[in-house]
C-alpha cells in the first residue's frame, strides 16, 4: 500500500497540540490594515483551536501529523 498524501494546504495552515486537537491563526491580517483598529489588529495575533467538529476532518487531511 502506498501512503496517504497529506493536503498540503491544510499542512501550512494547522499544527496539532498535545491533547490531540489542532491550532490556526486568525483570519484578516493580511491586508485592508488601516481600516482595522489597533484593538481589532492585536486581537488577532494569538493562535485559536480548530473547534471540535472540524478536527475530524483535518485528521483525515493530515494523516502523519
């Protein structure tokens, strides 16, 4: 049997964590800045789960992570 090939792009975006779930970053800091607040942009700095109804499916996109 040959191996599963990961989803590359999902590859870039997720990580997994210890407890078995995954981590992204947030959304809307790539362009359009100006416009956003300061407030808005530093919030979105930090990393969020994958929420739970989707770690299924990132499993199945990443299957050696």
């Amino acid at each position: 049997m040959p191996k599963i090939k990961s989803n590359r792009s999902a590859a870039k975006r997720f990580k997994r964590t210890g407890g078995g779930g995954f981590k992204r970053a947030q959304s809307h800091r790539r362009h359009i800045l100006t416009k956003k607040s300061t407030k808005r942009k530093r919030h979105l700095r930090g990393n969020e789960q994958i929420h739970a109804s989707d770690v299924r499916s990132v499993n199945r996109m990443l299957p050696y992570v």
